[in-house]
C-alpha cells in the first residue's frame, strides 16, 4: 500500500516559518505530494522521493513537515543536527507525561547530520552527511538512514550502512579530519528498540518542552504543536513543567542537571528498566534519584576489559577511577560506550561527566556495603516471604529476563533455577544475589567477542564448533558467529548479573532468597 498525504490543514505559510496563525483564510497544498510507504520493508532508494522537502538541498521542508528543536542531542561525532517532524492530515500525535509521546501511523521523524566547515562560525558554510528517517509503518517503527552525495542535492538509502570522509576547524582552531560512519538499517534497532518493540527514544516532554523563536515571535514549542492541531492533551501550564537543560549551556543548569541529561540522551536509550542494557542494573535516565541505580559505588559486570580493573561506574569524587567516565572516553572496541553511534570521544561531554563526579560527595557505608555485601546482607535469611520474593522476581526486578524457576518462560543468559532450592544452601543463594561473581556457575562465564572488524558483543556460549559459535545475548536472542570473523575474544571474570547489594533493601534480599529457597522441584 502506499500512503500519500496531501497537507491542507496548516494554511498560508511554509512550515519552516513555524509561526504561521491559524486563522489565516487561504489554504496552500504542497509543492510536492509526501509519500508514505506504511508497508514495504525496502524503503525508497532516494530521500527525495518521500518529497518531504520542497527544496531539499537546502532542507526547506514541505508544507506539513514540521522542523523542531530539542533541548539536549545525543553526541555523533562533532556532527550537528537538524530535526523535522511529519504527522499526515486529520491525526495527532497523544501527549504523554512520562516517556514518549504516540504518533499515528504515517508519521515520520527525519534527523538530518552535517557538518560545519568551522565548527566555531556557521556562517563558513557546512556539508550534509546523512540523514536519518524514523517512519511510523503499520507494522510498527522502521528505520532508515540516507547518506547525501558529494553534490548534496540528493541521499541515497544506505542499507548496509556507509564511510564518509570528513574535515573540519574544530573548537581550538585544529584542523581534524575523520571517516564518520553512518549504521546498517539493522543497527538502528541497537538504540530503538526497548522491549522487543521499536519506537522514537527523544521525543519526551522534557526534551521538547522549550521556547522556539518563531516567525512571530517567542513561543513553548509544544503550545505551539497544540496551537496547530499537531498533539493533543497539552496541559496549559506545560512550559512551567520539567525540562532537561542543554546539557553544554551552563545557563540552563547545573553541573548536575546537565550531566545527568547528557547521560539520557547519549546513554539512557539501552540504560532503563525497559532497555537492551536493563540486565546490567544501571539507570542512567534523568529522573532516575537513586545513586546506586545510577552507578554510584556500582562494581561492573561482565565488563571484561571495560572496567578497566577499576572497583565502581562511578567512584564518587574521583572521576579517574569511575569506569563510567573511563568507556565515555575510550575508542577501544569492547571498551567504548556507548558502542554504536560513535567513534570519536565527546570531549566536552567527559569533561562535563568528570565535573560531575568530583561533585559527588564520598558516603563510606554505601562504599562498604558495596565491597563487604554479605556482611551488609546477613541478617537478610531472617526476613522469610517467598510470597514477596516471586514478585520481586518476576516484577519489580525482571530477574525473569535472565533465568527462568518456577514458570517455564524466561532468559536463558544465567543459570535454571527451578530445583535450586534442592541443590544449595540459603547462604549461597542470598551470595549469588548480593555478589553474583564471587562464584559464577560453570558454562556461565560471559565472553566478549570482536568481529567482522569493528563490532563487539557479549554472551554465553551454548554452542561452538570448529567453524561457528553461538551465544545466547542479554535481550534473550542468539546470535552464531563465523569463526574466521572474529578477531579477539575474551572471557569476563565478571557475572554478567548485577550485584543487587545496591538495589535491595535487607528485607528484598531476604524475600528473594526464600523465594529461591522453595524451588525445590
């Protein structure tokens, strides 16, 4: 099927004069119809067919297509960014409080990276490098990325992704020069999808909710989205509301707020309870309040070389000791985070991340705790409620992701334990809990894997033979691997589970035990 859309209800302005009144009388059509595909998974080969752009080398957007700006962007390299929204005729996009707002289908959100000649003056002119489309389809999201010929008047569908050489004056003047890599279509699930489900990951109140200068003047960019009939829901008081600040103005925050929104927009799309890295136990969402959940005196996990030897994500008050700060600025395959998206180091960013950590004030309980957890959590087998314990296993927590016990449906990157009760001791079950790698179960160390050149991950092995290994991956899937790609491969002294003595209160630790406990079949 294809879906085109004639835009007829924003009336006698271009959408890029974004303050355009609605009651003005004459309606205007599109220069061109925008065309939608909402069912092939082979999207058209040029960007210009979607006729998004009424001029599209110098993306001057249809009528219909929305530009819009976001309070903090995800670092790609010293690149910057250009957004555009596309919702078709007589829909809305639904308001949401919390995470990420509905679009209907048909919608399609275009991300545009270029790069200026002089990163310090716009003015010396700029070149396009790839633009990235996020189209709502009746199955579901789909993404697809255009790189721009050395022309620039057209993008061309890059399904296996694509080098580009670039050069620019940065910041001290310095002439750099780089090979910017734009993903594979299938890469863009790496930071999309949460869930199993693929969806937009910056469109949240908190990153949309500022002023806009628009033609006529100043005004909340999301009121102004109600003023057009883009969404719906819009409280009346939403500019009073939370905002993430830009995270490299100190004039909207504090070294705190923006660190903390640097890390959602760069790290937080697989860090969340929901994520792809949800199996590591570290939060690096904005309004996520709880230290250990944000790395404070956090140890690694079947971080290999990526933790650097290092004992905590974050140490408080010594950032050279945080493995936090130490994969932000690495370049190192199997070190770096995040691993797709980047290969360069946010300079700024880490500078601003270390500011942060020197800020944190040191708490030595929490530090013992964390070094010393069986002797934290010991009095946790008095606390007997297997009842609590099933819901924190299969609820609060999701150790459901990773094992399966009394219910046959689980993960299968740790070990069984259905029968566990039978085969240890209440003691050894709360130290798995506690400290998961002080005694990894046999066949279930973490490997790390680099292949194909420039590609790393992390499994369990449940198959290998002299050609192919096989690992089973933290968001449940497999994945076999040709031998002769691999070009290293290690294997973590790290349980690839999390230490929960940061997470869990005394009484939790005990309940999940006696949980663990009546498995005994």
């Amino acid at each position: 099927m294809r879906f085109k859309s004639v835009f007829l209800g924003i009336v006698g302005c271009l959408p890029f004069l974004a303050g355009c009144d609605r009651t003005v009388s004459i309606q205007k059509k599109p220069e061109l119809p925008i065309v939608v595909d909402l069912e092939s998974r082979r999207p058209a080969k040029l960007l210009s067919e979607y006729g998004l752009f009424i001029d599209l080398k110098n993306q001057v957007p249809n009528v219909g297509v929305f530009p819009y700006e976001l309070n903090s962007t995800h670092f790609a390299d010293y690149t910057r960014s250009r957004h555009y929204l596309y919702v078709p005729p007589g829909t809305q996009a639904v308001y949401q409080k919390v995470g990420i707002f509905k679009f209907p289908v048909g919608t399609v959100l275009i991300q545009t990276l270029y790069y200026l000649n002089d990163i310090r003056d716009a003015s010396k002119g700029e070149k396009q490098i790839e633009t990235r489309l996020l189209i709502h389809q009746n199955k579901g999201w789909l993404g697809v990325p255009y790189v721009w010929n050395e022309t620039g008047d057209d993008a061309r569908r890059a399904v296996a992704g694509r080098k580009t050489p670039v050069s620019w004056k940065h910041f001290d003047g310095s002439d750099r020069a780089h090979n910017f890599v734009t993903p594979n279509m299938n890469q863009c699930k790496q930071c999309h999808v949460n869930r199993e489900v693929m969806a937009p990951i910056g469109m949240k109140v908190e990153n949309l909710n500022r002023d806009v200068e628009f033609v006529q003047g100043t005004k909340n960019q999301l009121k102004h989205w109600d003023d057009l009939g883009l969404i719906n829901d819009v409280p009346s008081d939403v500019e009073t509301g939370s905002k993430f600040p830009v995270w490299n103005d100190p004039t909207t925050g504090d070294v705190l707020s923006r660190a903390r929104a640097w890390l959602e927009v760069n790290c937080a799309h697989c860090h969340n309870p929901e994520g792809p890295a949800n199996v590591t136990g570290l939060d690096l969402s904005y309004h996520q309040e709880d230290p250990g959940r944000f790395g404070v005196y956090k140890p690694p996990v079947a971080a290999g070389r990526g933790s650097r030897g290092l004992r905590f994500s974050i140490e408080p008050g010594k950032p050279e000791k945080s493995f936090l700060l130490h994969r932000i600025q690495s370049t190192e395959l199997g070190v770096m985070m995040p691993t797709l998206g980047r290969k360069l180091v946010d300079e700024e960013g880490a500078s601003l991340i270390a500011d942060w950590i020197r800020q944190i004030v040191p708490d030595n309980d929490a530090e013992q705790r964390m070094l010393n957890p069986m002797d934290t959590f010991r009095d946790a087998l008095i606390f007997e409620d297997a009842k609590l314990g099933r819901n924190l296993f299969y609820s609060k927590y999701l150790c459901v992701t990773c094992h399966t016990a009394d219910q046959p449906d689980g993960g299968n990157i740790g070990p069984k334990l259905n029968g566990i009760g039978s085969r240890l001791q209440p003691e050894a079950i709360l130290e798995s809990i506690v400290s998961p790698s002080a005694k990894i179960t046999e066949g279930y160390a973490p490997i790390l894997i680099t292949y194909n050149q420039d590609e790393t991950i992390s499994g369990r092995i449940v198959f290998e033979d002299e050609h192919t290994i096989t690992l089973a991956l933290p968001d449940g899937t497999n994945l076999s691997i040709d031998k002769t790609k691999i070009t290293k491969r290690e294997t973590s002294d790290q349980s690839p589970m999390p230490s929960m003595a940061g997470l869990f209160t005394v009484e939790e630790a005990g309940a999940l035990t006696s949980f663990l406990v009546s498995l005994t079949e």
